[in-house]
C-alpha cells in the first residue's frame, strides 16, 4: 500500500536508528580509519522538533520552497537577500544549521567558486538531504557538528538563518558565544529570525499560538535582544534592522579589529 504523505507531528511506534551502527557487526579490522564522532542529538531536538526535522517522511514534505514560503509568510526570499546583503564572494562562510528550501545553493553559488560555505547540523538525516542539494557545488562542505561546540575554525563570516527561535535558552547562550568566537577580526555574524512585531501587526496573535503550541522557545526572541545572549557582547558592534511589521530581524555583530601597537 503506498505510503500517505500526510505530516506526522509525532514517531508512529519506536523512532528510527538516527546514530550508531549494527550492534551485531564485527569489530573493525585495527588497521581501519576511525569512524567520526557524530555529535549526539539533544533532548530538546528529538522532543520539540522531531515531527519538523528528524522524521525521514516529514523531512521529504518540508524540505521545499513552498513550504518555506508559507512558514515564512511570503517573505523568505526577502531576507535571504537582507542575509546576502552582508557577505561578498570569494568569503568562507559558516551556515550553523540545515536550511529548508533552496537557502544552502543560493548561498553556495553568491559565494562562488573561490569561496568555501561549511553547513553544520546536528541531525544525520539533514546533513545528508543538505549533502544531496549541494552535490553540485565544490565549494560547499556539510557535517555533523553542534554549533555550541565548534572545534576551533576562523571564518569571514557566519550566517546564522533562523536557528535561534528553536534553541533553549542555554542552547540560546551557548550557540551564541560559539559563532562568534569563530570569526574573523573584522569578520560577521549574520543572525536572521524573528523579532517582537507590532502591536497591532494582524498576525501576532496566531504566530503567538503557533509559538506557544509549536515552537516554544520563539517566545524569548519577543523579549530579548540576540545581543543580550552574548557574554562578551561589548567586543562586537552591532546593528539590528526589523522587517514586515517587525515580525523579523537582521542582526549583525562585527567583530572588532585587533588594534595595532
């Protein structure tokens, strides 16, 4: 029987195998490359998100343009361009997170042949669908990684595109400090999400449900500046333009040159 593409906001029965191999498979010849270290996936994802991002079916349904543009009332390809506007070609570019849609190759193909975009997530099954839309794109490297625990690397630049919305407040912190500690002096972090609308925007009171319902942790992002989760915020300028009725927000911090003796 073929299978319905109705969304599945809960696992149907035990959840599927996201980490770890065969329990029954041989041990590896002693001569054989490690196996990477996949980072594991917090509770917070597999409780709150794992009907948007770790369910293979509803991975398939979300994973378009379409559905972007929905969730984003219209407004997606308007603040792709706002995120755009602040990196050049030529940059090496952090995208700390999967991005449904198109995002990632329209990314990957401003900063061109001579740049490197280095995508990070959590979730194998979004490193490998990230993977298939940037096959084409050499440039382009997709990983496992967590983005509160970078292993060091300096970038001209991050593009942080709606992630913020769906971390805890520890998360929140964590993740923060982490992406700017990884820019260059001079470099940027992009961060682009929602922001407290209007008063009288006509859709805060059902973008409040959905947070309220849906996506819990959207709710501090009404509350705090993303300035305020950084520990050393006074080491980065930083600038905030809002968008359709303030529901969403570009934040850039830039990284302060080193001063010369």
């Amino acid at each position: 029987m073929e299978e319905s593409a109705q969304l599945t906001l809960a696992p149907n029965g035990p959840r599927p195998a996201l980490f770890g191999g065969d329990p029954l498979a041989t041990t590896a010849a002693a001569d054989a490359p490690p196996r990477p270290v996949v980072p594991e996936v917090p509770a917070y994802l597999r409780e709150t998100y794992y009907w948007a991002y770790l369910n293979p079916r509803n991975v398939k349904l979300l994973d378009h343009e379409l559905g972007v543009m929905v969730i984003l009332w219209g407004q997606h390809l308007r603040l792709w361009r706002e995120a755009f506007a602040e990196l050049e070609p030529g940059q090496s570019v952090l995208q700390p997170a999967c991005v449904y849609g198109n995002f990632s190759p329209a990314l990957a193909r401003l900063l061109g042949p001579r740049g490197e975009l280095h995508v990070i997530d959590l979730a194998p099954i979004q490193v490998d669908a990230c993977r298939r839309k940037l096959r084409d794109f050499p440039q382009a490297t997709v990983r496992h990684a967590d983005a509160a625990r970078l292993s060091g690397e300096s970038y001209d630049a991050v593009c942080c595109y709606f992630l913020m919305h769906e971390l805890p407040e520890d998360y929140k912190r964590a993740v923060v400090d982490a992406l700017l500690g990884s820019i260059v002096p001079g470099g940027k972090v992009i961060f682009v999400d929602y922001h407290k609308p209007h008063w009288a925007h006509p859709l805060k009171g059902v973008t409040k449900l959905w947070f309220d319902t849906v996506e819990p942790f959207a709710n501090s992002l009404w509350h705090h500046e993303i300035k305020d989760f950084a520990s050393d915020a006074d080491l980065y300028s930083w600038r905030k333009q809002t968008y359709f009725g303030g529901l969403y927000q570009k934040a850039v911090a830039q990284r302060r040159p080193i001063a010369k003796l």
